[in-house]
C-alpha cells in the first residue's frame, strides 16, 4: 500500500483550493450556515459553479455529464471542501449513481444532467418514524393505479426538504412480500398535490431537518428507479455512497483547527483553560486525526485498488463521527464557561464556532447508519461473530 498522492493529485488539490478561495463566500467559509435563508442563493450559486466544473457528479462517468474522477481525486475533493465548510450536494453522489445504475433511458435523460448543473435540488425521503436503522420497516405505501402510483405515508428526517425540487423516496409496493422484498425506489416531484412539509429545527437552532407528508400522492410508474420491488437493492447503492472517510476527515480536521485557534488566540485569558492536560488532549486529538487519515486514505485506494471491503468503511464512518464528538468537546472543556457564549455573542470566541459544532456533532453519529450499526457490521462481517 502506498498512500503518498501522486504529482497530479497534489495539483487537483490546489485547484480545488483555489476555486474555493475564490468562489466560497467568506462567511460561510467561516462556519456560517450554508442554507440559511440569507445566505441560500449565494449557496445555489456556488453548487451551480461546482456543476460548471463538472464537479457535482465528480465520480459519474463523463457520458452522465460528470468528470469521471478516480476515487483519490474524488477523496481529495470531499476534503477540501468539507473542510472549508462548503455546500455540496449530497444527494447528487448518492441518487445519481443509483440513476445511472438502474435508472431507465427517460430518467437518465431527464434527471442526470439537470442533477449535475443544479437545476434541481433533491432531498432523501427513506427514514420515517418506525424506519431508521432498520430502515426495510417502512411503511409509506405506493399502490398501482393504471400508469401511475399513489402515495401515502410520512417520512422523517428529511435533510433540506424545505429547499428541495425532487425527492427520492422508498416506498411499500407489496404489503404482502418479506419486508425487504416489497419496497420500490421512486422520484418525486416535491410541487406535486398531497405533498406537505413540516420543519423540524434541530438542537443547533437549523431547520435542516424536516418530516415529509404524502397524501394521495399520484406519480408516474415511469418515476421508478430499477424493477418493481427491486428498490431494496437499489437504495444499496444508494447508501454505499453516503459513507465517506474524506469528508469525516475533512470535517475533524476543520474542528481540531477551529479548536487550535481559540487556545492560541486566548493565550492568558482568565478562565480559559492553558494547562498540560488540554495541551496533552490536544496532542492525542492530532494523533486520532491521524489515524482517521489513514483510514480514510485507505478506503480510496481500495476503491481505487477494487479490492474487497467488508468492514473498513464501518470502521472510519465509526472512528472519524465519533472524533469529531471529543474535538468538540475538549474545545468546550478549554472555553471553560465561555463555551456556552454562541453566535453573535460579544463574549464568544471565533463567534462561537466550536460551541456551534459541539451541539451539531452530536447528529453525525447517528446519520449515515448510526455508529451502534456499524458496531454490528465490524462484528458480524469484520470479526465473524454471531448475529443478535
Ligand atoms: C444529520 C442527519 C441527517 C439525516 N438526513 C436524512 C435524510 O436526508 N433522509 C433520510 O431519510 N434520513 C435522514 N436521516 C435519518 C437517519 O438515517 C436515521 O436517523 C438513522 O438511520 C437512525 O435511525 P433512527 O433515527 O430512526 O434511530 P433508531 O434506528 O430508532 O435508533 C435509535 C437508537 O438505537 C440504536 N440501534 C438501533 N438498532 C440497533 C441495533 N440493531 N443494534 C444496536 N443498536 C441499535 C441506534 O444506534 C440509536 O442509538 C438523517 C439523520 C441525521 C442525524
């Protein structure tokens, strides 16, 4: 194994960091959040340049209207650009490999290529109340009707519903079959009748999150991703693309930074915390720092290599969202009472940046398949034990 980047490699990099220079608002550069109301087209604005370098559908073959990157430029990008805070698009590394997988002649034609230059936005509808991690217990239900299916159901969780154009959505189709059997995979226009938002503002003080409703929801069978009761396997694909080592890392890497700033810069500020035990956590962060980046530099170059993976993308899912929870906390720990100070304080340090990623890392364990999941995984297909 060899993980020194190539020279071409090292020259992507630089190109990305000068695009973001250049073209990332300072301010959400600074931690601002991206999909504020105030600060949506400016986000819109930069996706859509990201679509102009073919660089939102960074892995899809170029034919799709992506750049066909290998899976190290691809970690590369991930990053940079987690770790400069910038708006990507989630969805499109996620609906669109599924799309290209199995998606038919008409929804390539009609979704591909409007995903890449950011025409439309998409959000994820698979979560709902009863259906998180074990996520084939949906309930949400599609029934045939001529050419069409109706919808009815709730979904949960849904990560910028309220800005979304499209959702891509699993449904219940046969009631009847084993419970990851009867599930089909559909896209659906978000204006549609019978569709209704609520929000959902998390701990953090964003509404992100949102409950999505279906009522009598009418879509075309032609709106289905792969064969009837097939969508289980194609949401897997779907899925395989939400683990990523790179942007863990780019994301614990931006957080020791962020802590490392407010320490230095409050250099004999009473009441903040100077001492060998925070400067020795410190070190111990930059340590586990390290190995997040040599899990996550290895994950690419098994793409990269094609070899097999059965635990490893558990393992720096696992290690890098549960590190961004101790950065977090050790930043809390040397605020001292001033980590309670938040955004627009007088009193908080980088405008209450760390205190900002304490309460938002609290979710990262938990999406992308919760950390207690990924336990299960490296037990039962790293370690080979037992099930339950
Ligand atoms: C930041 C964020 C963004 C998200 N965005 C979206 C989105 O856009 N679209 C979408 O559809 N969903 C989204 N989700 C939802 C996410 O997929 C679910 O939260 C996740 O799958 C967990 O499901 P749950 O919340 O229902 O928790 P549950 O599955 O109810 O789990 C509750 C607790 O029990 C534990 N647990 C569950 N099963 C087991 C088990 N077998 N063994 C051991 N422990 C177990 C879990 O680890 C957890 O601690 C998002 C979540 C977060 C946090």
């Amino acid at each position: 194994m060899d993980f020194r980047f190539t020279p071409e490699q090292d020259a992507f990099r630089q190109e990305i960091l000068g695009f973001i220079r250049q073209e990332l608002p300072a301010n959400i550069r600074g931690g601002d959040f991206p999909y504020s109301d105030k600060n949506f087209d400016a986000t819109m604005a930069f996706r859509k340049k990201l679509g102009q370098k073919k660089w939102i559908g960074i892995g899809w073959p170029k034919e799709y209207g992506g750049l066909g990157a290998t899976h190290m430029q691809q970690a590369i990008f991930h990053e940079e650009m987690v770790y400069a805070n910038a708006p990507l698009d989630p969805q499109a590394y996620q609906v669109g490999p599924a799309i290209i997988a199995y998606g038919s002649d008409f929804l390539k034609k009609k979704f591909l290529a409007a995903t890449a230059s950011q025409e439309l936005i998409w959000c994820q509808g698979f979560s709902e109340p009863n259906a998180g991690s074990d996520l084939a217990n949906l309930q949400t239900s599609a029934v045939a009707d001529g050419d069409d299916f109706i919808i009815n159901g709730q979904k949960i969780w849904t990560s910028l519903g309220h800005k979304a154009t499209w959702i891509h959505v699993l449904v219940r189709t046969d009631p009847k079959a084993q419970k990851h059997k009867g599930i089909s995979y559909f896209v659906v226009d978000m204006q549609s009748p019978g569709v209704t938002i609520r929000p959902l503002v998390n701990m953090a003080d964003l509404h992100e999150f949102n409950e999505v409703f279906f009522t009598n929801v009418r879509v075309p069978r032609q709106n289905m991703i792969g064969e009837l009761n097939a969508g289980w396997y194609v949401a897997m694909t779907t899925l395989e693309n939400e683990r990523s080592g790179a942007r863990d890392l780019g994301n614990c890497r931006r957080m020791l930074d962020e802590v490392l700033r407010i320490y230095q810069s409050t250099k004999g500020h009473p009441g903040i915390r100077h001492d060998a035990v925070a400067r020795h956590r410190l070190a111990e962060m930059a340590i586990e720092l390290a190995v997040t980046r040599q899990l996550a530099n290895r994950i690419s170059w098994m793409h990269e290599h094609k070899a097999p993976m059965t635990r490893e993308p558990s393992i720096v899912k696992m290690f890098g969202t549960d590190l961004q929870q101790r950065i977090t906390q050790l930043g809390m720990q040397v605020q001292g009472l001033y980590g309670q100070a938040r955004h627009g304080s007088p009193r908080a340090f980088e405008d209450g940046i760390v205190s900002h990623e304490y309460l938002h890392a609290v979710s990262t364990p938990i999406s992308a398949g919760s950390n207690e999941v990924q336990r299960n995984i490296i037990a039962t297909r790293g370690l080979g034990l037992p099930r339950g």
